[in-house]
C-alpha cells in the first residue's frame, strides 16, 4: 500500500461536474495505492501512521488538531515507468481487490476518529487543493 500525504489549506475532489468530497481548512489530502498483497490489516496501519503522523503547524498531527482528510484512491502510484514511454500498471491491485482496501482504510481512519471525505472509486476525478508548506510526504505499508 502507498499513499501520498499532502498537509493543505484546503481541497475537494469533483465528479462530472459534482463536488463529491471536501474539507475546508487545514487538513490532511491522502491519495491511496493498493498492490496485490496489501491487507485491512495493512490498511489500519496505514491509516495509524498517517492520523497520527506530527506533519500540521506546530509539529501537531491530524489526531491533536482533529483535522479533516479526503481521501482519493488512485492506482497509479503503482506505476512502472522503467521501460519506454508507457507506463505499466500491472503492480496495481484490480479494482475487486482495491476498492475493499480503500474502504478499509477510510473506515480505520473514521475508526480513530477522523472526519474523513472521499473520492469516488474508479471515476475520473478532478483534485483541487491548496498545499500547505509545501508538507508532501510518501509513505509505504
């Protein structure tokens, strides 16, 4: 599982014109990958690490400020890109495998405590958000 964190002011994610999940103020944008062995169990701790990673002002994590997270799936930080042009996605888990694991991981989140918004599986979305910092971390279960 990899999941890249990014600290922001703001963001929403929007659907066909739709605004399907969003936070105001500071808080935590997750964008979610999931591999073939990845596990719930994996997901939860994932999902511990990030709540309580100390990234917002003042060293203080998601977990101390109670801070929102919108969390969006997105299989192409499985990307291969060693060979040509055309990246291969064949480390990226089938939408039957990943989709459980996103939902996983958002309930562990919810689970903690956290407020969390989401992304639409599989649709074509578009990410909006204010960066704050930049605080952009990469993170791997």
């Amino acid at each position: 599982m990899r999941a890249v964190v990014q600290r922001v002011s703001r963001a929403s994610v929007t659907v066909d014109g739709e605004v399907v999940g969003a936070i105001d103020g500071p808080g935590l944008v997750v964008l979610l990958g999931v591999t073939h062995d990845d596990t719930a169990e994996k997901a939860a701790a994932l999902a511990a690490k990030i709540w309580t990673l100390r990234i917002l002002r003042d060293e203080r994590s998601a977990a101390d400020e109670q801070a929102p997270i919108l969390a969006i799936s997105q299989f192409t930080l499985y990307a291969d890109t060693r060979k040509g042009r055309r990246p291969s996605w064949s480390a990226a888990a089938p939408g039957p495998v990943s989709e459980p694991l996103y939902n996983d991981f958002c309930a562990a989140l919810e689970n903690l405590g956290a407020k969390v918004e989401r992304g639409r599986f599989g649709a074509d979305m578009q990410v909006d958000l204010t960066n704050d910092g930049p605080v952009t971390l990469i993170l791997d279960a």
